[in-house]
C-alpha cells in the first residue's frame, strides 16, 4: 500500500473543505474547481499516474481517488446552491415590496405650449365665424408671391428669407417651402364666391438664422374675410376682439399704419404690455406695448386677380405668428426654447 500518497489525498481533502467552506462568490468556487478539479490539479495528476504504480498499490489509491474527486464535486455543487440560495434570500430582504407605500405616478402626457396656443387662437376665431382651413406646405411660387403682388425680382421679396425647392414643371413657376399662410387666401377665394371668412394655420419656412427671436420654422394663422361693405372697422372689432379673447379683457389695442405688398393700407396692431402696464419695461423695449400681427384691407388687384369684383367686394386679412403670442403670454424671451425638446421647459405647460 502506497502510504505517502494516501496521507496527501487526505492532505488534499482537508485542504479543499476549507478552501471551499470560505468561497463567497462564483468566481472564488471557480478558482477552487480549476485549484482542486481541474486538468493541472495535484488529484487529477495522481488519477492519470496510476498507470505507473504496481499493481498492488494502484487499486487502493485509485478507489481513494476516485472517491474523493466524487465528494469534491458533490461539496463543489452543494457549496454552489448554498450561495444561490444566500443570494436570492438577500434580494429578497433587499427588495421587498411595501405594500403600504403610494404607488409610482404616472407621467402625464401634455401638448406642445405652441399647440396649446394654436388651439386657443383658432378657438377665438371660430368663435367668431371664421372657418379653418389648411394648406400644402410645399408650395408654388405663383401663389406664395405672385398672387398676392409679389413679383418676380420684387423688393418686397427681400421681406422673406425663401427656401426653394429645385423643382419645375413644364417651365412653369417653381416650389418652395412656403414663408407664409397667405397662399390659402388665393386658393380659397379662386374656388369661392364672397361671403369669405376663413383662418388658415400652418408651419411656415424662413432661410434665416435662429436667434432669441427668430427661427427657420414658425406658425401662423392667417384670417381674410371679404364681403359686400367690410371695412377697416370691421377688421379693428375682430382683431380687438381676439386680443381680448386671448390676453384678457382689460388689453387695450394700438393700430399703426405698416406696409404688407397685399393690403392697402396696412396696419399693424400692439398691445398694452401686461408686464408694465403700458409703462414701458425690458420686455416691451420701455415703449409700453407689444406687437402682436399684421393686418390691412385685402388689396384690389389681390381681389381682382381671383376674379373678384373689387369695386363690390372689399375684405381685410390678417396675420399673426403662434410661438410669438405664446412668448407673450407666458413671458418666454427665447424661442428657440419650443424646438429644443427639454422636458424640464415643456412640462412647465
């Protein structure tokens, strides 16, 4: 009987208990199966050696071999669910449920304050009579300035910073992103006949920089009414009425004369800064009012070119920027605040 190597099993059984009673974690039972079960491990070399012991050694070190790797790997497997089982309890303590406790709110979903706004300002208008209608944002040429006496090489386009499509068809008037809802006049009053009383919203394109004031796409709503005998009052009654409906009964309304290549004449209409009190601040630039839109009496020739009688029919038109009545109202100074997408702003509304 081989005694030396009897004695070193045993060496190797006690050695591997106490290793393994003081494994804590997966990757120290790792360390211990490769250290004590492994292909380089001291009990693998003795099992792969009995080839070389005499015959009347190697049946008693071979039996005690094989017995102790089986008991290795049953301690191993054991030790294993003891510290699985130790885990899943300490998740358990850890992440116990208090039933007791108020359940998570839930997020509430809000729309855009450039929405809110919109849906107020044509609910104004609707209230009133006007009758929404929309348009493409892809438009020609012909009634984005044309129509409404804009010609070609105009000074007047200089007012708007146009983004062209690169686009004809048949040689005809080319397509742009249009810079304003006025086209929707023009389609409108082409398949119409008077009495008209519309308000057109939609996104409109500018090629200009972003600045505190100014960005590449805004709102707008544009309003026309014509009929028999509508006149500059009629448009300063509507108008007022909508300042009221929107920033509260007490706004008091300034009309000055303004240039519009459409209208005739043009207007454009403020209200008292409801921040100062029309006593002049930062936010109004110490004039004591706001600009809100601009305005005027629908021009003849507009008239004339849908084949309206201009000399029965008069109308006025008016448009108005929807991010700048809600700068306004809620006080904002940077409208590049809409677009950024920062939650910490848009859930303020």
């Amino acid at each position: 009987m081989n005694l030396p190597l009897l004695r070193e099993l045993d060496d190797i059984q006690a050695r591997a208990s106490a290793d393994l009673a003081a494994a804590k974690d997966d990757a120290a039972l790792e360390s211990w199966r490769v250290a004590y079960l492994g292909r380089r491990s001291r009990l693998n070399l003795i099992l792969r050696g009995l080839a070389s012991l005499p015959l009347d050694e190697r049946r008693p070190v071979g039996a005690a071999a094989n017995s102790l790797r089986q008991g290795l790997e049953e301690a191993l497997a054991q030790r294993q669910a003891a510290l699985h089982e130790e885990a899943v309890t300490a998740t358990i303590e850890t992440g116990r449920l208090d039933v007791t406790l108020p359940g998570r709110p839930i997020p509430v979903g809000r729309l855009h304050p450039v929405t809110q706004t919109l849906r107020d300002v044509l609910g104004a208008f609707e209230a009133m009579g006007f009758q929404v209608v929309e348009g493409p944002e892809v438009e020609w040429d012909y009634y984005n300035f044309e129509a409404v006496r804009i010609p070609k090489d105009h000074p007047a386009r200089d007012m708007w910073d146009t983004l062209w499509v690169d686009y004809r068809r048949n040689g005809d008037y080319p397509m742009l992103l249009r810079t304003h809802t006025s086209p929707m006049q023009i389609r409108v009053m082409e398949q119409t006949q008077p009495p008209v009383r519309i308000i057109s919203p939609g996104k409109c394109y500018r090629h200009e920089a972003t600045d505190p004031t100014h960005e590449w796409m805004l709102t707008q709503v544009e309003g026309l009414a014509v009929d028999e005998g509508i006149s500059m009052a009629d448009l300063k009654g509507t108008l007022f009425e909508f300042a009221k409906r929107i920033f509260g009964p007490e706004r008091r309304v300034r009309f000055r004369c303004d240039y519009f290549p459409f209208v005739e004449p043009g207007a454009e209409m403020a209200i008292d800064c409801f921040l100062c009190g029309g006593q002049g601040c930062r936010s109004c630039a110490n004039s004591g009012w706001l600009e809100i839109l601009g305005c005027g009496m629908v021009h003849p020739e507009v008239l004339a070119k849908v084949g309206y009688d201009s000399e029965r029919y008069t109308g006025f038109a008016f448009g108005l920027g929807v991010e700048r009545i809600a700068m306004l109202r809620h006080a904002i100074d940077d409208i590049r605040l809409f677009y950024s997408n920062d939650l910490r702003f848009l859930e303020q509304f």
